[in-house]
C-alpha cells in the first residue's frame, strides 16, 4: 500500500463508451504475482467534488430526454447464469486479479479458503499460486463452476479447489457452509451484484463460512467509479455520491458502495471491521491522455471468537 495519495495529472471524466471486448482468461499459463500494489491514487473527496456534479447532470439529462426510470430491479439469479451461458462460455470476461495477494495478505497465509460468486476463478487462482490453501468456490451459475474447475486445472491446482454450485442469497446457503470454517471467505466484486436484501443474505453466508476468528474479505465498485460515472439504465433513487444501486440492460445489477454502508452491513451481519477503505487507481491512457479513474471499496471483517 502507498503512504499517501499519487500524485496524477487532472483529467475530465470521461464520455460513456460502448463494451469492448477482453482477452481470454489467461488460466493456460502461470503468471508472476503483480510486482506493485497502490490503492491510494487520489483523494475521493477530491474526485466528488468534480465527479459527482457531471454525473448529476447526466442523470438530469436522461430525465429530461423522457427516460423514466423504471422500478428499483431486485436480483435475479437467473440474469446471471444467463450472462455466464451466453456470453462467458470461454471465460473471456475476466482477467486474473494478480494484486489480490498484496491487497489480501491474509488470503495468502490461510490454510482454507471459501469464496463466494468465484465466476471463472479470476479472484481465487493468483491466491493459491501464492500460497498453499485449499479452496471451495462457489458461484450461482453451473457455468461459472464449470469454468472455475476447468481453469483450476489448466493452472495445476485443481487438487487443491472444490467447485460447487450455490446462491449465496438463498436462506439455506449459510448452514450448508457452516461446517467449513474456512480462515478466509472471499466476497470479491460479488456483492455488486446484488440488492441490497441479497447483500445482508451473502454477508451471512460469508460469517457463517468461517471459523471464529476468520476473515471475511470483500472488494467490489465504489461511488463515483468511472462505471458508475456511466451511468447503467437504472438508479434507485440514491444521492449522488451515496451508496446506489444500478441496473444493466441485461437485467443484472451494479452496486456502488462507500466504505459507511458497506461497514454498517457486515455488522448486521455479525461480523466486526477490522479495515473498511476507499481504493482510488488511477489508470493513465497513453494514447489518449485520459485518466481513467477507478473507485473501489475494500473491507476486511473479522467474526467474532
């Protein structure tokens, strides 16, 4: 981690863009751990005060171009084993998170992991190249476990990974996770991906999963990120700059969090915060001078011994 903010040049934010493409998952091939970790680019305050105003105006804009905002979407499942069946047959939209063993010191040393919403693995394979830990993942989607199996195994750690099928959300899924008192629960760009009912019922599951004393870790899209600054098709009401919930034309959903939401709901939960932040990345376009600037939110929670 850095001792302070970057120092980086200013930059507009930028215009919304269409989807582009990615690579394929790169699971074929070790890859070396990321040789830096900075999450401290920018001050959030700063980024608000001109973020925030050009996000106001695009929301007013859509208003006044008679696009009525439809009513708040609750999750849906099936949104999402639909997007891994059609479109990530092939894992093409995730990449390997490399930095997680430096954000996550506690992942690497830990002896039993369980994570929720795996997808692909892309969270969970630079964790066990790390370190020695055996793993359950768990995604919603048959496809995603699938996929998560097949990556593992093309990475040389398949022995170590257990691959199931689970809806984190659902009201049996934290006994069915009970017994695995796991050192570390993994909640990584997951709860994004829920209402706000369906993240209090995976932050239950994620306490239950691990032993007294264990750690659950969360990363997921803050406030004023520039995904957020794009504005998917709906918005629940939610000022600016707040905790807010989005929806995509695919029917799955996008939460935005500040470190204060995400703390008050992890302690409903029962678990306790050990460290709740902003993580502020500024990624410079060489070509086009823009800097891009990415807004996280990462909390380490500990349940009580």
């Amino acid at each position: 981690m850095a001792p302070g903010p970057r120092t980086v040049a200013a930059a507009a934010v930028p215009p919304p863009r269409p989807p582009r493409s990615r690579p394929s998952f790169p699971g074929d091939a070790p890859l070396p751990p990321a040789s830096e970790y900075h999450d401290r680019d920018f001050d959030w305050d700063d980024h608000a005060r001109v973020a925030a105003p050009v996000l106001e105006a695009r929301l007013a804009a859509r208003a006044a171009a008679g696009a009525a905002a439809p009513p708040p979407p609750s999750y849906d499942a099936a949104a999402w084993c639909a997007l891994h069946a059609r479109d990530n047959a092939a894992a093409r939209h995730y990449r390997e998170r490399r930095y997680l063993p430096l954000a996550f010191p506690e992942a690497v040393s830990a002896a039993r992991i369980v994570e929720l919403g795996a997808g692909a693995g892309a969270s969970l394979l630079p964790l066990l190249r790390a370190g020695n830990a055996t793993a359950l993942a768990t995604d919603v989607s048959p496809v995603a476990v699938r996929l998560c199996r097949e990556v593992a195994d093309r990475a040389g750690v398949g022995g170590r990974v257990e691959a199931a099928v689970l809806d984190a959300t659902d009201p049996g899924a934290p006994a069915a996770l009970a017994g695995k008192r796991a050192d570390v629960c993994l909640v990584i760009f997951t709860l994004g991906a829920l209402d706000r009912a369906g993240q209090a019922a995976a932050l239950a599951t994620a306490a239950a999963s691990v032993r007294p004393g264990g750690r659950v870790l969360v990363r997921d899209h803050g406030a004023l990120d520039v995904a957020h600054m794009r504005a998917p098709r709906a918005v629940d009401g939610a000022p600016v700059g707040s905790a807010a919930l989005h929806a995509r034309q695919d029917g799955t959903l996008c939460f935005f969090f500040t470190p204060e939401y995400l703390t008050a709901a992890a302690e409903t939960a029962g678990l306790i915060p050990v460290d709740v932040r902003w993580v502020t990345i500024a990624h410079p376009n060489r070509a086009t001078g823009v800097v891009l600037k990415r807004v996280m939110v990462q909390g380490v929670f500990a349940r009580p011994v």
